[in-house]
C-alpha cells in the first residue's frame, strides 16, 4: 500500500505562527473532517462540529487502501483552514476531539473541569476501546466468552462509577454543572455505537435499566437543539446504515 505521510502544517510556519493563526478570530476558521462512511472514531468530532455550529463539511476517505495520504496514514484527519488562509492538519482521534472541546467550550469553565471532563471522557472512551478489542475484533471462538466478561465486569464497573459521579452533580444529565460537555457527548456516542454491535440490545438495555443517570444524558445529549439537525441528516443516517452493516459482520 503506497503510503504518502503527510504533514501537519505547511513547512515555512513556525509553531508560533501557527498558535497565532489557530487563535485569530476562531468563529471564522472552516473545517474538513475526513474519515470514512461510518460513525466510529467520526462520530465525536462530527457531534462536535455540529453542536459548535462550525463551517465544516464531511470529507470521505477515497482511493483507500490503495493510497493514503494522512498523517501517520490513520484516520480520522482534521482539516482547518483558519480565518487568515493558513490550512493545517491534525491526526489522531483523542487529539482531534480535545482540540474541537477546546473551540467550543465543552471543556467546562476553568482547568480543574477541563481535567475532570477529560477523566470521564477517557473513562468511556476506554469502556469501548476493551469491547473493540476484546469482543468485537477477536477471534470468532472467544467473542462469547469475552461479551459475558464484558456485561459481567468491564460494563458493570463503568456504569457504577459514572453513576455515583452523576446522582453527585444532581442528576440532570450532566456530567458537570448544568451543560453539555465532551464527557456528556462521549458517553451518549458510547450507548450509540453500542446499539449498532452484535448483542448491543443487552449491553444498552444493562445501562438503561442500571443507570437512569446514564440514560438521562443520552437523552440530554439526543434533545440538544444543535446536535438535532445534523442527526437527520442524511449524511449522519448514512454513517450509521453503513456502521450497522459492518459490525453485523465482526470478529477474525
């Protein structure tokens, strides 16, 4: 597979040139995100985008895998062009959704937040990262055992301590405070990424009826006005018809 690495800004910038075109009147930056047909590791950064009301536009993945042209030839890529002209990259997926939660103020108000925020975010990121690896890419023989491991540890673990964290902010369907945050997102992105699995009926329906709390912020998260237009698009229903075909067909 020809792979073309590519950089992250052009050449001639230096790094403080770069920061101060990141910063230079924000709302006026438009962005790419090129990833591929499906909702996986895309989903965030496009909830994002839309919730930020940025200027941004899907990017589909072509030529692939015959040729690759990113940075660290992964995906998901994030194009920005910021309002004085410059066009920058960034590259994996974390980077990209802490920099976007950045832009647009789901960080909370002040560090101590921010890092809260980011420990829940990360705590949900990883729920799904040890089902990716341990059930639905495994081996064919082992995925059942490693689904009852699954709903029986790794998922009752999660839902207990993200619980007790919500029922202490009040139970509102907030992670922190009284509004969205990247946590919030990460968590109602978790619950739909489940609901396109083999067995995604029982690991969904345990939070449900494990967590009201839980539940609450998917559902605050689903009735966010500036999230709701973009998931009837036919662009979002298209990632998630194509998320469910592939994850019909899983395990090695």
């Amino acid at each position: 597979m020809p792979l073309t690495i590519t950089r992250f800004a052009p050449e001639n910038l230096s790094s403080a040139e770069v920061t101060k075109s990141l910063s230079t009147d924000r709302p006026s930056a438009s962005y790419k995100l090129e990833y591929f047909d499906v909702s996986g590791m895309g989903a965030l950064p496009r909830d994002i985008l839309s919730f930020g009301g940025a200027q941004w536009e899907d990017l589909p993945v072509t030529n692939w895998p015959a040729e690759v042209k990113a940075p660290f030839g992964l995906f998901p890529v994030l194009h920005i062009k910021t309002a004085d002209g410059k066009e920058l990259r960034l590259s994996e997926t974390i980077v990209i959704t802490h920099y976007l939660a950045k832009q647009f103020g789901l960080l909370g108000d002040n560090e101590w937040e921010g890092l809260q925020i980011m420990t829940f975010y990360s705590s949900s990121l990883y729920l799904r990262d040890r089902l990716t690896m341990r059930v639905t890419w495994n081996y064919k023989e082992v995925q059942e055992k490693a689904m009852e491991t699954f709903l029986k540890k790794d998922l009752p673990l999660w839902i207990e301590t993200h619980t007790k964290h919500l029922k202490d902010n009040g139970s509102n369907g907030h992670y922190f405070g009284n509004k969205l945050s990247l946590a919030d997102l990460e968590t109602a992105n978790d619950i739909d990424h489940f609901q396109c699995l083999y067995r995604g009926d029982e690991i969904v329906n345990q939070i449900k009826q494990g967590s009201p709390e839980i539940w609450r912020v998917k559902e605050t998260v689903d009735n966010e006005p500036r999230l709701q237009s973009w998931r009837q698009s036919e662009g979002y229903k298209k990632h998630v018809a194509t998320s469910q075909a592939m994850y019909a067909r899983t395990g090695i």
